[in-house]
C-alpha cells in the first residue's frame, strides 16, 4: 500500500518489523519518529527515555504485566541516525507471531505502521541521503550476487551523486550569466561567452551521453548479463544452452526447428549473473510460429550484451560464417563470438576476424574455457573505478538532459536569443535534479519508495 507519505513527514513515529517476515533466529522491529523513545518504553521493562545514544539495553517487551519476549533495545537518538529521528530497534526471537504482534502493540501504543520504504525516505527528506543513495538502498537488499552488491556500494557511497551535482554545478554557473543578459535586454549586452559556452555543453554532453551508454552494462550486471544464443537449426543451441546451465532446461533432439520460441534461464558465475537465452535456429520459415521464433531471436540478439553464434564443426564453412555474421547485423556494442560445435566429430575450420570457441557442447569440451571467458568480458566491463548506470529512472533523466541541452547548442549555433537558450539549460538543470532530488520531486518519490518493502 502506498500511503503515499513520502512527499513530507506527517510528524508521526513509525514502527515495521525491518527483517524478512517468517521464522527466524531474531526479528527486529524498529520504530522511528519524535515519540520513538516514549513509545518504545510502553512496551518495554524498562525507561529507554534516559538511555544514551547506540546503547543497548535487555529487558522485556512486556504491557500490562503481559510478557511477550525478552529482548534487546538498542537506542539511537537524532540527529546521528539512518533516519535523522530518534530510533529504537528492537531485537526479538524470530517467531512469526512475535514478529506480528510486537508491532500490533506498538501500534496500540501510538505508532503507525511504516509504508513502503518509510525509513528510507525519512533519510532523504531529513538530508540523510540523495535521491541516488536512497535508490542503492533498494539496491543493496536486492542485490543478489556479487556485480549488482558492487554496483549498489558504489551508488551508495555517492559518487552518482557527486557526477550530477558537478555537472549541473558548472552550468548552473552559466545559466546565470544568461539570466543576468536578460536584466539587460535593453543595453544588448553579452555576460556569457559564446564559445566558451559551447565549449562547457559540447564537455557535457560528452559526459552524459557516456554515463547514460553505460547503462546497457550497468543494468545487465544488475539483472543478468544477457547472452543470446543463435544460429542455423540444429547447431546445437540448446545443447550448449543445458550445458551452460547444468541443466537439461531445454529440449534436444536431431530434428531441425526443435526451438520454436526462445528459452532463457539464469546462472551466477564468479560474481557475475549472466541471463542464456536459446533462440530458434535461424532458417527460411515454413510456418508462421517458426516464422515467429526467428524474429523473437533476431530480437534477442539485437538486445543482448553477448551473442553465441553456433556452427556445426561437421557441415558449416568459414563462407558460412562469413554470410551469417554479416546478415546478422549486430549493435556496434554488442560481443559477438563464433562457437564451432561439435568438434567431437569433425575438426573445426579456422576463421579469422572474430572471437571463437572450439567446444563440444554435447560432451560437455570447451564449456569450462567458455564460462571463464565469460566472467573475464563481465569484469572488464565493470571497471571498479568507472561510473555506470544502473536505473532506468536516472538513464531517462539523463537523456531528457541531453536532449536539452542539444537544444541550447543549436540555439548558440544559430544566434538564438538568450532567453531561448536559457529556457533549455534550465529544463537540462532539471532533468538532472531529478536525479539527485534536489528539484521539487513529490511524485518521483512516492514512486521510487513505494517499490521498496516495508521496514526498509
Ligand atoms: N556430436 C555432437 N552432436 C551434438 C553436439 N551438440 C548437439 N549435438 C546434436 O545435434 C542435434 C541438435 O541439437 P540441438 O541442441 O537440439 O540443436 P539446436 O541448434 O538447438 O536445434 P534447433 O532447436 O532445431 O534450432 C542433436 O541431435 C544433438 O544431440 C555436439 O557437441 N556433438
Ligand atoms: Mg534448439
């Protein structure tokens, strides 16, 4: 439910459990807000009013001379918290039934329970965190191997934000010389230098078009590199695909056309997520559902990070190669390897230009080298030190500035007036405010925190 708080603080202590819901060795239901301490000791032996700041103190979660559990109660006072108001954590036995009902009486004794991502966006608005940070919260507890968990640290720690705030730093600086022009229509003056102007957009428009392309890889290693197997039919797509996987996930067999639609499944290797897909074998169609398969795979190798594209080691030759890789017509960014299969029964040709694999897809030959080739291409793409993008949110913002600010360029270019040129550097000022929340961002923020669960 979004209680759709997230565009102010309505003044009232929250409380949620903050661990995953279900049996566990220790819950903890946490309560923030002015009355945390006061509300907290209603349902504890002993007066955590007094208590100093990061404290712990056992005791019982008791009312009414009724024990529910013993516990610990860690205090944090404002302003030195996660939220920026005081806090209490309570640490209980991890039953289903405490869990719920340590929150029903906390309820009872005057909190409200907290929406989705509450604690979070009480960070944000209380100065806690930037938009970006916030978002890598949601990141960090939804990150599921190592990739994404970097990725949401680096964002974290604020080096988005700081980009951002740099960027929109020096054409603030500019977009205040333009405005000052207007002051002085009359007098016809120029306080900003043209070209030095353009010099400073052409800089950042340089920079933002990289920061929004590495959002092809950052999202991937969020959410799975994707890596599209295609080929001719029965190549052995979908015997690499199982062997890739450990896992019969798709069917096999020696009639050509096997593959109707695709198959995808993902693994985690050496801290990467990689996302196979098997597609249908790339032929004239006889049928309209073959037909259908093969645009699918085009599709998927259009929009993949990573394309196998698979011979038979047996029957294909390097002309073969040569006409399939040119009618493909892959994205310039995108990684496309040659995999010869089958080199169990008939040697390999070899072929030039491109990356290539010799393997035996049935025998399970090669598959090893493949998978570490794999994780090495994923590493080089995330360079520990380089900035990626990783949300869509943040990549729209980021092309919505760049497109203002190809505006403003033109304007420069053709003389037009300064106010014109100013309207269009201040749309670019906003889109990339959007990303930090430091423009008027109600309804960006009831959308991101209502995405988060409750308690974070
Ligand atoms: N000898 C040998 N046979 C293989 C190898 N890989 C696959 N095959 C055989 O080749 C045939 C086709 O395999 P599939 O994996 O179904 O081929 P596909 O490319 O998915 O075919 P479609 O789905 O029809 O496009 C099957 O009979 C497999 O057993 C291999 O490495 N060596
Ligand atoms: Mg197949």
């Amino acid at each position: 439910m979004n209680r759709g708080i997230v565009g102010a603080i309505d003044g009232k202590t929250i409380c949620a459990l903050s661990t995953a819901a279900g049996m566990g060795g220790i819950a903890v239901v946490r309560v923030s807000g002015p009355d945390a301490l006061r509300i907290a000791s209603a349902v504890f032996s002993k007066d955590l009013t007094e208590v100093a700041s990061h404290r712990a103190v056992f005791g019982k979660f008791q009312r009414d001379g009724e024990t529910l559990d013993e516990c610990l109660a860690t205090v944090f006072r404002a302003p030195g918290t996660f939220t920026g108001e005081d806090t209490v954590e309570f640490g209980l036995h991890g039953s289903p039934f405490i869990q719920s009902e340590s929150v029903r009486w906390l309820i009872d004794a005057g909190c409200r329970h907290a929406g989705p991502g509450e604690f979070t966006s009480r960070a944000f608005l209380n100065g806690k965190l930037d938009l970006t940070q916030a978002e890598a919260v949601g990141d960090l507890i939804a990150a599921e191997h190592e990739g994404a968990h970097r990725l949401a640290m680096t964002q974290l720690r604020g080096d988005f934000a700081k980009e951002i705030q740099a960027l929109r730093a020096q054409l603030i600086e500019f977009a205040g010389l333009l405005e000052l022009e207007l002051d002085f229509a009359e007098e016809d003056v120029e306080f900003a230098d043209r070209k030095r102007f353009d010099d400073l957009l052409s800089a950042l428009l340089h920079r933002i078009g990289g920061l929004a392309l590495s959002f092809k890889h950052g999202n991937a290693i969020r959410d799975g590199i994707p890596v599209a197997i295609v080929g001719a039919p029965n190549r052995g797509k979908s015997t690499l695909l199982n062997a890739l996987l450990g896992d019969e996930r798709a069917i096999v067999s020696a009639t050509a056309g096997t593959t109707r639609d695709t198959v995808e499944d993902t693994c985690i290797a050496g801290g990467y997520k990689f996302r196979f897909i098997d597609t249908a074998g790339l032929r004239d169609a006889t049928d309209e559902i073959e037909s259908e398969g093969i645009r699918r795979a085009l599709q998927k190798a259009r929009s993949a990070a990573i394309v196998l594209y698979v011979f038979d080691a047996s029957c294909d030759t390097v002309q073969d190669v040569e006409l399939a890789l040119t009618s493909l017509e892959a994205l310039p960014d995108t990684e496309v390897v040659v995999v010869w299969n089958k080199v169990d029964v008939a040697e390999a040709p070899t072929q030039g230009s491109k990356k290539q694999f010799h393997l035996s897809a049935a025998q399970g030959i090669g598959i090893d080298q493949l998978n570490a080739w794999f994780i090495e291409w994923a590493k080089g793409r995330q360079d520990t030190d380089a900035l990626m993008v990783t949300n869509l949110r943040h990549y729209e913002a980021l092309r919505l500035a760049e497109e203002a600010l190809n505006a403003a360029r033109t304007g420069l270019a053709n003389d037009v007036p300064g106010d014109l040129i100013a309207s269009d550097v201040r749309q670019a000022l906003h889109h990339l405010g959007n990303i930090t929340g430091e423009v008027d961002p109600e309804d960006i923020l009831d959308h991101i925190f209502s995405n988060f669960c409750i308690g974070k």
